[in-house]
C-alpha cells in the first residue's frame, strides 16, 4: 500500500475511532444519569410509601394480622406529579399481600437477591417494548418481614438512548466522510514534496542529472529536499567529472591514434619501396634515413606514453640535489646541439639542495629547453636559471622565440595538445612533453608557471618546494 493511502486510512480510522468511543461514553453517560435520576425518585416514591404504610399501621388501634393488613394498605393512595403511585407488599416468598394499582412484575425476581435488610432495583422488561424500573425495599412490622415494591417506566428513557446511537452513527458517517475529503486534500498537500522529490529521483535516473526540486518548508521533508538537492547536485559534478575524464581519454587515443600513424604510414612506405623496387644505393640510404628517423620518432612517442602511465601508478623517492651542478649539466647537454642551430645558451643557478628525482627533473629540463629550442626561428637566446625561493627553488626556462598567444596558454599541458601542429611534427614534437613535464612537478609538489608575450618569447617557471641553501 502507498504512504498517501496509509496516512488517508490512519486519518480517517482514527477520526472515526475516536469519534466513536467519544460519542457512546457520552451518550452512556447521559444515559446513566438520567438512569440514577430515576432511581432516586423511585426510592423517593418508595420512601415516601413506607412512611404512609407506616402511619396508617400507627393510627390502627390493635395489632394487624395478614388479611387486616392486605385491607388496611389497599385502601392507601399516593398521588404525584405523574399520577397515582401503584405498589404492592409482598412477603418473603413473593406473594402479594396487598395491593394499590398494578405492578406489571412480580417481586420474586428481585426480592429473592435482595441482600438481607438491604433494598435494590432492576430493569424490567415486561414485553410489548415497555421497559420499567422496579425497586424493592424490606418492610418489617409486627406481622413478619414484608417487601415493599414499586416501579417507574423508563422506555421512553432507553428510546431516547437507541435514537442517540442511530442520530451519533448517521453524524459519524457524515464526519467520516468529510475528514475522508479533507484527509485526501491534507494528504495530498503533505506529501506533495515525497512526489516531486519521486519524480526527480525517476528523472535523474533516466539521465537528467540537472533535476532540483523546490524546498517550501523547514520541515523534515524540506530537510529531506534540501539534502536530495545536494545529493543531486554532487552527483551531476561526480558524473560530468566522470565525462570529461572519457572524453579526455577519447581525445587522449584519438590523438595517439592520429600521432602514430604519420611515422608508421612513412615506415611501411619506404619499406615496401625498397622491398618491391630495385634501387640505387643512395635511395636505399635515404629510404633508409627516413624510415631510421620515423622509428625515432615512434620510439620517442612510445616512450613518452610510457611515462604517462607509469607517472599515474609510482611514486619515487627523492634525494638531496645540488641545484647549481645539476643545472650546468643538464644546460651542457644541450649546448652544442643549440649552438650548431645558432641559440646562445645562458646559465645562471643559485646554490642549494632541494630533494628531487633527479632523473625524472632532468626530463622536465630537457622537455622545457628543447621546446624553447623550437619555438626559436634561426638565431636566438635561451636562458636557464636557478633562483633561490623564500619556501624553496625556482628553475626557470627563458627564450626568445615566437611565443604563446593567451588563449593557448592555459592548454599547453595537455596530452597532445600543440600550439602549431605543422611546425611541431615537422621537429618532431608530439604534443606530449609538457604534460609528462606536469605530471613529474606535481609528483614533486611542485607547480609550473608561464608567461609569454606573443612574438617576444616564452618564460616558463618550476616551483619546488624545500630544501636548504648550500
């Protein structure tokens, strides 16, 4: 069964129980009211008999025997408000010795449990729908022990309850059915936010993920809405995170797929050149170049992969550098090759000693200062520092190439992202080397800072963390 149909039930079930309970203890309690007010006057009927039965006996000048007795009450008449009063004395055994009026019982019936000395009363039902209180009290005069009997008709008394109960039970139907309806409107507004919240919550799974729903109250289903919407809205930035990440990896493969394909193409062409047509040796050796130069250029790329996964799985353990050597040699390196090009290469380091990796450091140098290598066009200047920092050291790569326009900078380092694709796979370049670079700063702690201004140069700063001055 639905929570809106087990609160509309509970309603109307409790409404209608307590209604019902209310209604018969107060009906019961009217009843037994005017019950207690007739048996009042009833003993007051019977009271006021005895103290006439009693006078009469002390005005007889001799002592009475049964029959004398059973002629002297006949002749006693009592008259009130509603009447004559009829009684009868009976004795012991029930049989009437005297008698005013007709009594429509007989008084074995009750004097027979009367306790002894003791006076009582009972419902009496004589048939035909007539209902009459009939009470009892011991008489005890010289002639023996007699029991004086009188009554009072309650019918109308039990009518007036039966027509109670059948008015209350046609009232309870009507009450019912008006807190059935507004049970059905309290209902409905009450679990009005449950539905939104259902509906979100089937919307959400169907894939819309951007479904809130309004909070109206401080209640606990407004907590319970509040609380859902900052489920849902947690849940939309896990799921949007989960598909940038896919599709990060889609361009991450595509781009790969789209990277190796150029140096295999040339591979496998030059290849079956030298495989299906005879040659001179100087084709052979220029096939050859191209296909030694291409399988470079795989195995750089390969390796670079390689690193990316591995970079994601290990952590290394760093030592104490001398930053001032570990910049000359890296710079050294590097210096003939930039000086055949017609690049002038400056050092300058700070000394300290910060703790590094210092292979995978020497990775971010090389990558950092060949792609200011490549971003020089002819002749030019590259500098590479060492600057001592207040919280650690700075290596900072400065060249004064073509630059970086502004709205590429914030790409750069991701995987296969190239700000002039020709011009980079022309030298070789495969969009990797600074996102490798990314990966080995942060394994360090570290962050990585450029600035360009376009046609002027580029200046790229590594910001690590620790260490101490030499």
């Amino acid at each position: 069964m639905k929570l809106f149909w087990k609160l509309f039930c509970s309603m109307v079930v409790i409404t209608a129980l307590t209604c019902s309970l209310g209604g018969y203890v107060l009906i019961d309690q009217q009843f037994r009211t005017s019950l207690d007010r007739e048996v009042s006057a009833l003993y007051e009927e019977n009271d006021l008999l005895r103290y006439a039965l009693v006078r009469e006996l002390e005005l007889y000048p001799v002592a009475v025997d049964r029959n004398v007795l059973g002629d002297l009450f006949s002749k006693i008449s009592i008259t009130t408000g509603r009447g004559s009063v009829a009684f009868r004395v009976s004795d012991e055994t029930g049989a009437a010795v005297a008698a005013s009026g007709t009594l429509p019982m007989s008084a074995a019936s009750l004097t027979s449990q009367l306790p002894e000395g003791q006076r009582g009363w009972e419902l009496k039902n004589t048939g035909e729908d007539r209902v009459y209180l009939h009470a009892a009290s011991p008489l005890s005069l010289d002639a023996g022990t007699f029991y004086l009997e009188n009554c009072r008709e309650v019918t109308e008394l039990l009518t007036n309850r039966q027509s109670q109960y059948r008015s209350f039970f046609t009232l309870l139907l009507v009450l019912t059915a008006v807190v059935g309806v507004l049970s059905l409107a309290v209902t409905s507004v009450m679990l009005r936010p449950l539905s939104r919240l259902s509906t979100a919550t089937r919307r959400i799974a169907e894939g819309k993920l951007d479904q809130r729903v309004p909070v109206t109250s401080d209640d606990e289903l407004g907590h319970l809405s509040a609380d859902f919407n900052a489920m849902a809205a947690q849940l939309e930035a896990q799921v949007q995170e989960l598909k940038d990440a896919a599709q990060r990896q889609e361009d991450f493969i595509g781009s790969f797929a789209h990277e190796i394909k150029t140096p295999l193409t040339s591979i496998i062409g030059y290849a079956d050149l030298l495989r299906s047509r005879p040659a001179t040796p100087e084709q052979v050796l220029d096939s050859a170049g191209y296909i030694f130069s291409e399988g470079r250029r795989l195995e750089a790329l390969s390796l670079k992969l390689m690193d990316l996964i591995v970079l994601e799985k290990q952590s290394f353990p760093l030592h104490l550098v001398p930053m001032d050597a570990f910049l000359q040699r890296v710079g050294g390196a590097l210096r003939p090759a930039l000086e055949t090009s017609g690049i002038r290469l400056t050092i300058r380091a700070d000394a300290a000693k910060i703790p590094l990796e210092a292979d995978l450091m020497e990775t971010v140098c090389l990558n950092l200062l060949d792609n200011a290598r490549k971003a020089i066009d002819g002749s030019g200047t590259m500098i590479l520092e060492g600057v001592a920092e207040e919280t650690g050291y700075c290596i900072r790569v400065t060249d004064s190439g073509k630059g970086i326009p502004a709205a590429e900078l914030t790409r750069i380092t991701e995987a296969f992202y190239m700000v002039d694709k020709s011009r980079a796979r022309a030298q070789g370049g495969a969009g990797l080397g600074l996102t490798v670079c990314q990966r080995i700063i942060k394994l360090h702690g570290g962050t990585m800072e450029f600035r360009s201004i376009e046609g002027k140069g580029t200046q790229v700063c590594v910001h690590l963390k620790g260490g101490t001055l030499a």
